[in-house]
C-alpha cells in the first residue's frame, strides 16, 4: 500500500510541475491502464491469460527453420514480424519521438502507479504463488516466457542469415553494409 502511495504522490508532483500537458498524458495513461491494474487477480486464478502471438508459437517449435527465407525482403519480413510482438531489436536506435523530458517522466511515473496498483491488489491473494500454480497460470506465464525467449533466439538468427546473405537492414543488424560484390544479394 506505501507503493500505491508514494507512486501517486510522484504522478500529483508531475501535475504540478511546468509540464502540465505531459502530467495530463500520464494521468489517462493511469485511467487507460487501471482496470488491467486492478483485474491483475484474474491472471493470477488463470481466468484471463495473455496471448502469444502466432509469430512466436512459431519460433519457440523451430527458430532456425528457414523455409520460404530465400530471398532479403522476406527474411525483412519475417523480422517485422517479430519486431511487431516483441517490440523493437536491441540494435535499433532510438526513436527520435520529439517527445519532452516531462513526457517521458509522466510516462514513467504512470506506469510506477500501474504497477503499484497491480502489486496492492494481487497482495490481497492469500498463498498466491500456489493460487499460481494450482490454477496453471504460473505455467502458462512460463510458457509467454519461453515464446519470447524463443522469438528473440529467432530474430537474431534472422539477421545472422541476412548478414551472411549480405542483405541490408532490417534483414540484417543495424548498422551493417552489405559488401558491393556480385554475392547473394536476395533482392
């Protein structure tokens, strides 16, 4: 309960500081989020569970298969893939938003109310670890791990493949150059 306090004390700070539309932004982040927030339980009784995408249930069975990869723009294609369920690769550079100090800060303090709100809520579960684990939620919360897992092992190969095949990115990291030689290019 002191979380919940303290991260809605810093989110009130915020409102008050110079940055009163970034403050705003964060605050119906807060409203948009609270009732996932607060239902946190239902996954804890595996009432609701988190979808895996497709693209992962694919890699976590073969992340290496590299079947109907023959050509640079569908390795790229597969990696958009991934990227789109798992967010953006370690290599990307950073996005150049536009967005201000303040925003980012709103954003920050938001999701610290989240979770606080989750955390006070799922510590009301008496012996929620086997909660947990009688009700397979705690299985299926390592299965989503092991798809991301495997998702990210795949993605890597992907642009392994790619800089071997000396495609450009995103078919490769950021950052490689492909060699200008007669090699495979894979168009």
């Amino acid at each position: 309960m002191h979380k919940l306090l303290v991260a809605i004390s810093v989110s009130l700070t915020l409102a008050g500081c110079n940055a009163g539309a970034s403050a705003r932004g964060g605050a119906q982040q807060v409203g948009a989020g609270l009732g996932d927030a607060v239902t946190a339980p239902l996954d804890d009784l595996n009432l609701r569970r988190q979808e895996i995408p497709t693209v992962l249930l694919q890699a976590e069975s073969n992340p290496y298969d590299l079947r109907n990869l023959t050509h640079c723009r569908t390795i790229a294609a597969e990696i958009a893939r991934l990227d789109e369920a798992l967010g953006p690769d370690t290599d990307a550079p950073p996005s150049q938003d536009g967005s201000y100090m303040s925003e980012r800060a709103a954003d920050a303090a938001a999701g610290a109310t989240l979770d606080a709100v989750r955390g006070a809520v799922t510590d009301f579960i008496p012996a929620r670890s086997w909660v947990r684990r009688l009700s397979g939620a705690d299985a299926h919360s390592k299965h989503v791990q092991s798809a991301i897992q495997a998702g990210l092992r795949r993605r890597s190969f992907l642009k392994g493949v790619g800089m071997q095949r000396n495609c450009a990115p995103p078919a490769a990291p950021a950052g490689f150059v492909p060699r200008q030689t007669r090699g495979w290019t894979g168009g």
